[in-house]
C-alpha cells in the first residue's frame, strides 16, 4: 500500500511493481491503512535491512525479492494460523533416524527446518 505522498512517482512504482508487487493507493482520508504498510515495511527493517550492509540498489534488489519469497513461502505468520502465505504441507518425521535440515533462505539471514533422513 502506498499513501498519497508526492515520493511514490511513477519511477517507484515501477519499482515496486518490479519486485512482482501490486502498488495499491490508500484511500483518501483513511489514515488506519497505513497500518498494514508501516508493519511490512517495519519487519523488512528488523528481519532483513537492520542485519545486512545494502551495496547498491542492484543488491537491495536481490535481497528485497529473496527476502519476499522467504516471507510469503517460509516465515509464519500468526494471522493465516501459523502458516506461511503460500500454504505448504506439514513435514511429519520420519519413522526412524532423522535429523533436522536447515534449508538456508536469504544468503543465510533466515532459515527453513526440514527432517532429513540418513542415507
């Protein structure tokens, strides 16, 4: 969601259209809207910017789309039930010797647990 501000010209949008994102405008006059941005944008700084150095934008770039595709795919979220966006089956273990697996997401930041059975 993006409020009316003058900053989101045409080149962000594109932007944000870039990155597989719908650009919606906030109603006028509907201030409680922004809250559901201000939470996205709130998690991509804790979860991703406040834990790596950006380069360049070709870099934030990279990392905003690995990172989109951990949180709609992989990170929980309490409000689908403590399941991802993209609903996934539930990884029963295995009967036998299992380990756990971690699948590294975003160069590492993250990480998605499986069961791995020895080979």
């Amino acid at each position: 969601m993006l409020d009316r501000d003058a900053i989101f010209s045409a080149a962000a949008i594109a932007a944000i259209e870039s990155m597989g994102l719908e650009p919606t405008r906030t109603s006028y006059q509907s201030p409680w809207q922004n809250g559901v941005a201000e939470r996205f944008v709130g998690t991509v700084r804790r979860d991703l910017l406040d834990q790596v150095i950006v380069l360049d934008d070709e870099h934030l770039r990279r990392l905003l789309g690995e990172y989109l595709a951990y949180y709609q795919r992989d990170r929980t979220h309490l409000g689908v039930d403590k399941d991802a966006p993209v609903v996934r089956p539930v990884d029963l273990r295995p009967a036998g010797a299992a380990a756990v697996y971690a699948h590294r997401r975003v160069g590492g930041l993250h990480h998605r647990y499986a069961w791995a059975t020895p080979a």
